[in-house]
C-alpha cells in the first residue's frame, strides 16, 4: 500500500483504507498524539509491568501477550475458527472489520492473514499491539470506545468484541451498542465472546481467588461480571435483530488432555496477571502463592469446565 496508514493518520489525520477507497475521519488531540510516549509511562508491580495511565487489569508485558496468544488459539480449536457470525463470505471477498479491545492483537494478526483482501483495524486502551511487524491489511490505534470510536458513521462490516466483561461498567454498555451501530453498515454483524469466570465444578480454592477479584473490581471500579445484562443490553437496543448465540465448554487441568493443560496454563498465567489488584488486598506474597497452589493442585480433583459464550447479530437495515 506504499505509505503506511499510521503514518497517513499522524500526518493528516485521516485513514485511507484502500488506494481507490474514500477515508473515515479520526478526532485526533494533542494527547492522541502523544499517546506513544505517554504508553512508555511505566511502573513495575513485582515483577509485572504495568500502564499507570490506563484501567486495566492485566499487565502488560510479554507474559501477558504470550497468555493472550495461547488463550487464542484454545477458542479458536474450541470453536473451530476466529468467529461465529455468517462473514465468511464478505470476508474472503473484501470487507472492513474492527476489533474493540483488541489487547496484544493475536485474533487480527490471525485474521488479516487468513483474509488478505479484508481490512483489520483494532483498538484499544493500551499500546500492547505490533507496531511494526504485521500484515499490510492490519493497523491499530490506541482509542476508547467509551470515548467515542474514531471513524464515521456506516464504515465496517464486523465488529467484534472479546472478553471486555471486566473492562466496561454495566451502564456503560447501551453507549457500546449505539457507538457499534453507528460505525456498522446497514446489514453488517457484531459479534460478543465472553466467558463464565465461575466454573463448573468449581474448586474453593478458585471460588476464593475470583470472589476476592470480584470484590476488587466492583469497589475500585464499580465493575461487575454480569454477561446476562450485557446481553440483555444488545437485545433492547433497536439497532440490532435476528440475534444469535451458542455456548461451548472447556476443561481445565490435566485431567483434560492436552486441551485441559494449555487451559490451565493460561488460567495459571491469569491469576498470576491478577497479583497487582490483590496487593491492596493485605495479601502477602507468601499467601498469594500458597491460595494459586492450592488452586492449581485441585483442578484435576474436582475436574472443574469453563463455560464460553458468542452472542452475534446484524445491524437493521435502513428503512
């Protein structure tokens, strides 16, 4: 494509999205601008690397992108392939798709290989994406959808949202729905993967370290798990109909094959990711490591499954 799309957005602030194709229009600010250096801006927490200038509650580090690229691949052999809603088509021939949240950017970089003449764009908080080594039909952007999405109106065909249940308010999510709309074409899908933090068959010693995170998120940030109203939320909105769904189950531990060990690998590497919230918690870093032992040594005692959700829909059609 010649001139980088980042390079084209930094100096005139517009995306072109092909050659021959007309641009969607991104607010910029001076603090956009800065929004490289200011993602430098660290701290360490232990040994874990965190943005002292975003809500997030993960770390962002290399651990973290490599749990989020091994988590990717288990949904995608789970659900054999990256999506749900009827796109496939669209897909292969040319279409345009957003990634909300995008996080380390795995599910992009998967995607715009398997559908070169698509274009990918993904956003997020946070700066935890390639910046430079990735494919030519890809770009990211350091954006908050709570802000307002950077793009007119009727630009993709997909949008598409994963495990953001902890990143966003209750209330905050219909200003989610009518943001998506606004930036799908009549007839274009939105699709929502989340999952069940509470197991099947939960151990206590997992029951202890997800009610104390639940207890965490709510009184610091006033965020609750609750995928039924978020859900309920997409389904009130008059923007969307013919909405589907289908709910699949994995097992973690050992006990579970190859499968149940790559699972309990990322939810090792998970609560690990979680130390920083716990620490004002009166946890001691003896305690902590004691409450994950005890939690990994009875995943394959109680054989505990974890429930996944996609929820996909279609923008109406104009009248």
């Amino acid at each position: 494509m010649g001139t980088s799309i980042s390079t084209l957005h930094k100096n005139n602030n517009k995306i072109p999205l092909t050659e021959t194709d007309d641009t969607c229009h991104l607010e910029t600010s001076k603090e956009d601008e800065n929004s490289a250096s200011r993602s430098d801006v660290r701290e360490y927490v232990g040994t874990r690397k965190l943005d002292k200038k975003v809500k997030c509650t993960l770390s962002l580090d290399n651990d973290e992108a490599d749990r989020q690229t091994m988590q990717h691949f288990i949904y995608r052999h789970l659900w054999e392939g990256n999506f749900s809603a009827p796109v496939n088509e669209i897909l292969t021939d040319g279409a345009r798709i957003l990634d909300v949240g995008c996080g380390s950017g795995t599910f992009l970089l998967d995607m715009a290989t398997e559908f070169p003449n698509s274009h990918f764009i993904g956003i997020d908080v946070s700066s935890n994406f390639p910046k430079e080594i990735k494919p030519a039909n890809l770009d990211f952007f350091q954006s908050d959808i709570l802000e307002g999405l950077p793009f007119r109106d009727g630009l993709f065909d997909f949008v598409y949202i994963r495990f953001m249940e902890f990143d966003i308010k209750k209330d905050d999510w219909p200003k989610i729905f009518l943001e998506v709309a606004r930036v799908l074409k009549p007839g274009g899908y939105i699709e929502i993967m989340e999952k069940n933090y509470t197991l099947i068959n939960e151990p206590p010693s997992s029951t202890i370290i997800r009610e104390r995170f639940y207890k965490f998120m709510k009184e610091k940030y006033r965020v609750e798990h609750d995928l039924g109203n978020t859900i309920d939320q997409m389904k009130k909105s008059l923007n969307f109909t013919d909405i589907q769904h289908e709910a699949r189950e994995l097992p973690v531990g050992s006990w579970g094959g190859n499968l149940g060990k790559g699972v309990e690998t990322t939810y090792h590497w998970h609560i690990m990711s979680l130390r920083k919230l716990l620490f004002s918690q009166d946890i001691s870093d003896e305690e902590f490591k004691k409450e994950v032992d005890n939690c990994m040594a009875d995943l394959d005692k109680y054989k505990p499954r974890e429930i996944s959700y996609r929820y996909w829909a279609k923008k109406v059609q104009n009248n």
